[in-house]
C-alpha cells in the first residue's frame, strides 16, 4: 500500500530544515518525511565550504543598494534583507533557548562587515551610502573612513604595502556575523529526527503526479539499490537547489511555465596559515566586475568552521552545465521546454557582459586568481593560497513582458494556485533568509491556518509583522536581545 503522510520535505539542505522545524513547532503531530538523494544532509548549497557564510544583512554587500544615475541612494532593498535577517536572528535564538540548536558558536559567530573600495568614484558612492544607512536604526553603529591607520586597525591585511596616493575607503559594522549553514542544517535536522520526522538519506525523488483528492504521489528509489518506491502527500516543499526547476517541471504545475536557471559555480582561494588568519576579523566586500554577477561580488573572509578560522577571497565564476556540484550534466539541456525557451534566449542576447565575464573567469590559472586577491590584500603570496571549489549557483531565468526574458537575481518561491506545492528558486542571499522565505511558504501555502500559527509564530519570532526599522527602540533592543543569546556581544 501506498504510504500517507502530511508533508514531504525534498532536498537535505537549511530551507527544507528551516520549514521542517517551523512546521513541527506549529504541528508536532503531522507526519513529515524528508528525501535527500545524498548521504548525508548539507552537502550542497548549504556546506559551508559551499558558501561564504555572510550573515546577508545587507551591511556590506553594495549590490543590495545600487547607484542609478541621476537618483539619490535608495536604502530600501538594503534595510528589508537585514529586517528578514533579524528574524532568522530572533527565530535562531528562541531555538538555542529551547535547546534545539547547539551552543551558537558552533554555528554562529560574530564577524565585523566592512566594505572597501579604491577609486574617487567609488569613494564617493561608499561615503553617500554611509550617509543614508547611518540614519537606519538597523545600521545603527556604522562606521566609515578614508584613513588608512583607521583601516589599518579594522583590517590590516587591506593596508600592509598600499600603494601611496590611491583613494580608498570603507565601512565598518561590528555586528557582522559568519554562518555556518552546514552545522546549522545537521542541527535542524537532528532535532527532527529525535523528534520523529523520518528522513531518508540516500533516496533520490523521481516524479511527482497530483491525485484527484489534491495530494501528491511522490515516486522516489533507494540510491543504492534502486529500489523504487512512492508515497502520498498532501503538501510538498522542494527544496533541492538548482534541481528544484526540474522537479517542479516534472508536477506539472502551470506556475514553473516559463522559468530556467543559469549555472553559475565558483571556486574560493582559502589559507589557514596562522600568520595570515590572526591578522583579519572581518568579511571585507566591494564592488562587482564589470558584467559580473551580484553573487561574483570579490570579499575577502573570516571563515569558521568547526571551530577552526580559516580565510576566504573570491568568489572566482566556473561553468558547469550542472545545477547541483553532484548533478548532471545534461541538467542545462533537460530544462528546455517551448514555454522557457524564448525566455532564456532572451537572457542570453541581453548579457553579453555576463559571458564576457565568464570567459574571462575560466581563464584565470592560479596566479591570475592570486593577483585579484592583491587588490585586496597587497602582501598575498601565491603559495599561502589554494584553491576550493564552492557550489552551484542556479540563477532564476523567466518570463518578462517587456523584455521576453530577464535573469533574477536573489530566491523566489515557486507554488499552485491551491498551496499543495511550492518550490525555492534562485541563490543568494538564500539561507541568510530561510527563515522569511519559509514563513512566506506557510502563508501561501496554508491561508486557513496561518491565522491561528501567527501566536506561536510570534513566541518564536518575536517582532513577526513588525518591521523593525521604523521603531529605532525595537531595533535595538531586539538586535540587542539576539546578540545575547547568539553570543555575538564579545
């Protein structure tokens, strides 16, 4: 007989344990089963070798506040992913209270942001954005100098042997945070699976097809023996990264008409030489190439990982037709459907920079790599540096009525008009913000019973609803109240 369960998670990664943790909170007697096609949960996207690890609040990374020419700077788009980041911030806590999640150090460290440009007209975009974000309540603490013995202080390796007379300048915020996603995930997870959730490592989802009664038949087979199998659900959460696009094509669901992805990998210098790491504290942004992708953004890392520091420069672009590292290579070519095919070549003929760029990437041997990073970090040497390989980034491709077709960047949700399906589209600021983006699925995917979630919600996320930056007394005091339980005050 077919087994029936309430809720389906596929994908072993932070989004799928994100909802799976809200979901059991809210309902602790639905059944809930979770498919990874992997051994082990946290092996793509949310491997914190996979990632950078930026806490995204939108403190640092420029692409989130864009120079349009002739218009003053906009802070909006800044100032809502740091709201969304405030409540993962509220809803880790509460679980770290609980004792759901680990010490937070484990997972969770306090790491200065900063920003650094070279060049009069990016000096003077910074210092416009200082002066915007200053007068958010969450950028409160923002600091800003053109002074390279302040700099110097903030990050050393950014000032050691700089070239006399160039303009520079930077931000600083000190209650920048490093993630480690992977931990974070497995710690979810074990939590649910103490708690009864069943997950199935190892078990690869093949199809899915809706039933008449409004439940999902989900085909799936043991990796390991092949031995096929199906359930029945009557909701579906996809969170799978890039193969979450070939998944939802596969529903049916008139909602994925339209969409692809465009993969893009990547590859970090990274040293754990003791000499070098003791010296930087801080994840130190700046600005895209020219073409490049928001998520090619080059930034300079504090990493930690299992309680060893480590530093990160990147990231450089690669090409793999790929969505997932353990994908594919016919993923690019399978996604084709007449309804998304016009959409993407649209994207191609409008981002020739894009190619340029990523031709450009592949290019780079070592030293190239290692060159870019002297931008940053004038002393660099070849042979503290070694190369790792990130993960795949699928960028969303879709519909656009006046352009055909448009690359997105950032996630998007994918769901049915009814709420029994939804999907996770897109990368980053991605994890940074699982917390939202779940919220947001449970909204439109369970309308009658989101109303009586939204108090335990609440006992959870305390500031739901609100938004913080218009309350600079909330703002500090919530900020504050999460740094405490975080262990982000030292």
């Amino acid at each position: 007989m077919t087994e029936n369960v309430d809720v389906v998670l596929i994908g072993g990664g932070i989004m799928s344990a994100t909802l799976g943790t809200l979901l059991h909170e809210l309902q602790p007697e639905w059944k809930i089963v979770a498919f990874e096609r992997l051994s082990d949960v946290a092996q793509e996207s949310s491997n914190p070798w996979n990632n950078a690890g930026t806490g995204h609040a939108a403190l640092c990374e420029l692409n989130y506040m864009p120079q349009v020419p002739g218009q003053p700077l906009d802070p909006a788009k800044a100032v809502g992913i740091n709201e969304q980041f405030q409540q993962s911030r509220q809803f880790w806590s509460s679980l770290v209270e609980k004792g759901v999640l680990d010490e937070p150090k484990t997972f969770i460290n306090a790491t200065p942001h900063m920003t650094f440009v070279r060049g009069e007209k990016d000096v003077a975009y910074l210092k416009e954005r200082y002066e915007v974000l200053k007068e958010q309540p969450l950028f409160a603490g923002i600091e800003y100098s053109e002074d390279s013995r302040v700099i110097n202080q903030w990050a050393p390796l950014l000032m050691q042997k700089r070239r006399k007379g160039e303009p520079f300048a930077a931000t600083r915020v000190p209650a920048g945070t490093d993630v480690d996603f992977g931990a974070l995930t497995h710690q979810l997870f074990d939590h649910l699976t103490a708690s009864g959730v069943d997950l199935r490592l190892n078990h690869e989802v093949k199809s899915l097809k809706k039933q008449k009664d409004g439940s999902w038949k989900i085909g799936y087979r043991n990796t390991l023996g092949h031995t096929p199998n199906e359930i029945k659900a009557r909701f579906v959460f996809v969170g799978a990264g890039g193969w979450a696009l070939k998944l939802l094509q596969r529903s049916g669901i008139p909602e994925i008409k339209g969409y692809g992805v465009f993969p893009i990998g990547g590859q970090f210098l990274k040293t754990t030489n003791p000499a070098i790491v003791s010296q930087h504290k801080a994840k130190v942004y700046s600005q895209a190439s020219v073409g490049a992708p928001p998520m090619s953004v080059p930034h300079l890392d504090t990493r930690v990982v299992d309680g060893e520091s480590s530093l990160l420069f990147g990231p450089f672009a690669t090409f793999s037709p790929k969505f997932l590292k353990q994908g594919s290579l016919l993923d690019i070519v399978t996604q084709v459907r007449t309804h998304n095919l016009w959409p993407m070549l649209r994207v191609a003929f409008a981002n020739p920079d894009l190619i340029t760029y990523l031709v450009g990437e592949l290019l780079k041997n070592h030293r190239k790599k290692v060159e870019s990073l002297r931008t940053f970090m004038p002393t660099a040497k070849d042979e503290d540096w070694t190369l790792i390989d990130a993960g795949q980034r699928a960028q969303v491709m879709k519909k656009d009525p006046e352009k055909g077709g448009i690359l997105q960047f950032g996630t998007e949700v994918v769901s049915s008009a009814d709420g029994s399906i939804a999907g996770l589209l897109g990368a980053s600021p991605g994890a940074s913000t699982a917390v939202p983006i779940m919220l947001d699925v449970l909204k439109k995917c369970f309308p009658e019973q989101y109303p009586g979630w939204e108090e335990p919600l609440r006992a959870l996320i305390p500031t739901l609803g609100q938004k913080l930056n218009a309350d600079a007394d909330a703002a500090a005091k919530y900020t504050a109240a999460t740094a405490e339980v975080l262990g982000l005050n030292a």
